[in-house]
C-alpha cells in the first residue's frame, strides 16, 4: 500500500513537470508568432503613413499599441523560455509602493 502510495506521488509529480514544460514550449511559439505579426504590422503601419500618406489619425495609435504588446511579449519570452528548458524560476518579490497603487489621473 505504502509503495502504491510512493509510486503515485512520484508519477504525479512527473507528469506535472512534463505537463508545465510542454505548456511552457507551447507558449514560448505562440509568443514568437504573435512577436513577428506584430512587428509586421508595425512595419506595415509605417509603409501607410510615411509612403501611401495614410492612417494620420489612427498611426500614432496603432504604433503604441503593437510596441507595448511588443515589451510586454519580450517581458514574458525568457521566463516561458527557462521553463522550456526544465530550469527552475525564481520567484522576485516584488513590494508594491505608495505611489504604483495609486495612480494619478492627469
């Protein structure tokens, strides 16, 4: 019973490492994917509003928002990467202050 026991906890434990690291190389190519459409649209963005003269209102816009989608995939990328490859992450705390609680609104 005690080895049925023993071999269940160690099969779980495995299975849950497999499981996170194929999730985690799963991510990573869907993160490199949405990394290149974006950086496509971006340049594609620029083409209509320096060649064709288009998009006045709506580039500034766009922009901003395909390069924060950009640093935030860059952000996430090499933790998803790590557990890709089986290493441990570690685990910052992080204290919130006075200020990145409260934002001010301008």
């Amino acid at each position: 019973m005690i080895v049925l026991i023993i071999f269940l906890s160690v099969g779980t434990v495995l299975t849950f490492r497999i499981t996170r690291r194929l999730r985690a190389k799963q991510k990573v190519k869907m993160l490199k994917i949405e990394e290149r459409v974006l950086e496509k649209l971006t340049k594609k963005a620029q083409e209509d509003r320096f060649k064709k003269k288009t998009l006045p209102a709506t580039y500034e816009i766009r922009v901003t928002k395909y390069r924060e989608k950009l640093a935030d995939i860059k952000g996430k990328l090499p933790g998803y990467e790590a557990l890709a490859r089986g290493e441990k992450l570690k685990k910052n705390k992080i204290k919130k202050s006075k200020e990145s609680s409260n934002p001010k609104h301008i």
